[in-house]
C-alpha cells in the first residue's frame, strides 16, 4: 500500500500545470485531475471522527490519498475503455444499478 501513496504523491507534486485557469495536481493517461475536482469529490466523502469529534490528521491524509487513488483508477478505466471502444449507453448503467 505505501509505494501506491508514494507514487500518487509523487503524480501529485509533479504536476503544476493548469488548463483554463484550473490547476491540475495530476495527470493520468492524458487526462488532468483538477484540484477543484478533486476537493469535491474528497469533501463527499464523509470521515469517521476520532473520539473529539473531529477526524485525525492521519484520517485526512488517508482519507485523501483513497480519493485520489480512486480518481486515478477511474481515469485509467477510462482510457482503457476508450481504447477498447467499449460504449455503454446511459439506460445500461442505470439499469445495472438499479
């Protein structure tokens, strides 16, 4: 588990870039995690509290790095997907998850 934070630390710290004024923290295969993406999608999550009521510091950076992990697989399933020509049309996904 630890190379993987590692390795999106690293995704993460390497890349400054920014398209349209929205600052990337990494890029996967071609395509930018923004940093406003990735806040929202970090803030849905709810964190399980220590016993003060507030998270702990390492709960927010675990917390984070599973996130971020999350974002990466899903750009990684993207692409795969995209190369594969795989086409899923909108009523199949919601019919798989209803």
């Amino acid at each position: 588990m630890r190379p993987i934070w590692l390795l999106l630390a690293a995704l993460a710290a390497c890349h400054d870039g920014a398209a349209g004024g929205r600052p990337a923290i990494a890029t996967v295969a071609g395509m930018p995690i923004y940093e406003d993406e990735f806040v929202a999608r970090w803030q849905r999550v709810a964190l399980v509290p220590d016993d003060s009521g507030a998270p702990t510091g390492a709960a927010v950076q675990a917390h984070k790095g599973a996130v971020l992990r999350d974002m990466v697989t899903q750009r990684l399933l993207l692409r795969e997907a995209e190369r594969a020509q795989v086409n899923v049309m909108h009523e199949e996904v919601e019919a798989a998850l209803a």
